[in-house]
C-alpha cells in the first residue's frame, strides 16, 4: 500500500541528512520534530528501507538513505522547477528568471540589467546565484540556472551573448619598483608575489595562461574567489596581481598596462539550448540583447 509520500518529505529527508538529528533539521526547517518524524516514517514505509540509524548523537546516514537524500534533492528541485515552468506558461508576465552570474560583474553590471528588466517586467522575479565560473557551468547543466553571465563561453549546445570586453591590468601596492611604470612587459614580473583566485577557477586558468605565454610561472602568495579582495591584499602589500582594470585603485593600489595583446576578458552570457528558455528568460534575455545592441 503506498505510505502518499510528498514531494515535501523529500526535501525534508535531503536536509535530515544534512543534520542527521531530528531536533536540529526540524529547527532548521522551521517544522514540528514530530511532523518531521512522520514524513521520515512515510518515506521508509514507501521504499521498504531504514534511512537512519540512531546514534547517541543524534541520527547516521545509511548507505541507502545517502542514495535517497542525493536523489531527493534533484526530485525536490526537478519540482519547483515544473511549478515555475508551469506558472510562466500560464502567465508570461510573472514567473522567475534564474540567473548565475560571476562575482565580478556584481557592483555594476547585474544591478544596471536588473533595474532595467525590473522596470519591464516587475512582476516577474529574477533569483541570483553569485558564483564561480565552474559552478555556473554545472547550475546551467543542472537546470538550476536559466541564463548566466560569465567570461567562459562553453561549448557544446549553448547560446552565447558577448556582451563586452574588459582589458586587465597589473596592480600593484604604491611604492612598488614598477607602480611608476605605463606598462610591463609579462616578462618582467617573475619572481613576483601574486595573489590570486584558486586553482580551478576561470579566471586562474585566464591569468596562468597569460602569465605561460610571458614565460612565467607566478609564485602565489595568497588566494581569494573575489577580485575585490585581491585588490585590497595587494593594497596591503601582499603580491601584485592581474586584475579587470575597473579593480584597480579600489583601495589604494596602482594599475599598470600589461604589454601583452590577450591581456584582455570577454563577458558573456550563455544559456542552454537543447530545450526552449521559459518565457520570463527569454523576456530578460531579449532584454539584454537590445541594452547591448545600442
């Protein structure tokens, strides 16, 4: 007989497992412990299968409840997306626009579009994900995101919108042997103390390839996911770094030219093309075509 498990209880299971211990995801859920309870027993009674042990900390993940809680996520979140999709179709004017974008292009470029597409559709809700180059491609596979703006333009079945280009520009702290310099040549900066965003990021791979084809290899000194930090240890006299000319002397550093033609970012946004956007993403997305078309 089924036990009516809900779409609800599966969320639910996903974040007992984040917790393992009932008062804790109850608290975090903001629901009763007994309504959780329930919901726990409903799904065991469905799929014939213990999720959780008692331990006295609280409660362990069974081998099979991992595999229940991992597939109750993409379920929940496979779900909202259909209740979104379904809302949109029923009224283009209101629905949600999932957009990923890269923390760089937070002060300026993301609040210019969203005040924009605001004043076009203020009915339609546009939810932010601020995040790595990487996790933005796995968002956009995912469906967790319908349109992103990032400096990597992927391959495969993806649309692709260059929206603009941004030169990069050595920082330096003032007082450095080279902030009274107009340029520099790559070559000139090995032996330097870089900071850095983490390997695996795009923006390392842009600026470790730029730095390869000067013939050096930088020696970091400190890492940071937000170009903003970076500007600001190198105020602080911690390295030098290459940056998006629009991070130099935030807090004080000195923006030198790097001699190098690709020392330059394309950004973009890029979407997934092998199913049609819902009609708020197209909406933006033509919003965007036109603001960079003029």
């Amino acid at each position: 007989m089924m036990a009516d498990v809900r779409i609800r209880d599966l969320d639910w299971i996903r974040t007992l497992a984040e917790h393992e211990h009932v008062t804790e995801a109850a608290a975090a859920l903001r629901v009763p412990q007994p309504t959780l309870s329930r919901a726990l027993a409903r799904v065991e009674d469905e799929l014939g299968a213990v999720l959780f042990e008692r331990v006295p900390t609280g409660l362990r993940t069974t081998p099979i409840g991992g595999l229940v809680a991992a597939a109750a996520g993409e379920i929940a979140e496979r779900y909202d997306r259909l209740v979104s999709d379904v809302a949109n179709e029923l009224d283009p004017d209101t629905g949600v626009v999932r957009l990923a974008f890269l923390d760089s292009t937070a002060a300026s470029l993301v609040p210019r579009l969203l005040r924009r597409f605001h004043e076009l559709a203020p009915r339609v809700r546009v939810e932010l994900s601020q995040e790595a180059a990487h996790e933005i491609a796995e968002d956009l596979m995912d469906w967790r995101a319908d349109l992103a703006i990032t400096s990597v333009r992927p391959t495969g079945d993806h649309g692709w919108l260059r929206l603009y280009e941004e030169r990069l520009v050595l920082v330096v702290p003032a007082g450095h042997r080279l902030a009274g310099r107009t340029s520099v040549r790559l070559a000139e900066l090995a032996g330097e103390p870089f900071v850095t965003t983490p390997a695996g990021y795009g923006y390392r791979s842009l600026t470790d390839g730029l730095l390869a084809a000067g013939g050096v290899v930088p020696e970091v000194s400190f890492e940071s996911q937000d170009l903003a930090t970076i500007e600001g240890l190198v105020a602080a006299g911690l390295g030098v770094a290459i940056v998006p000319e629009a991070f130099t002397g935030l807090s004080g550093t000195v923006g030198v030219g790097l001699a190098a033609r690709d020392a330059r970012r394309i950004i973009g946004m890029t979407w997934r093309t092998t199913r049609p956007l819902p009609q708020p993403a197209t909406r933006f997305l033509e919003m965007v075509t036109a603001e960079f078309a003029m």
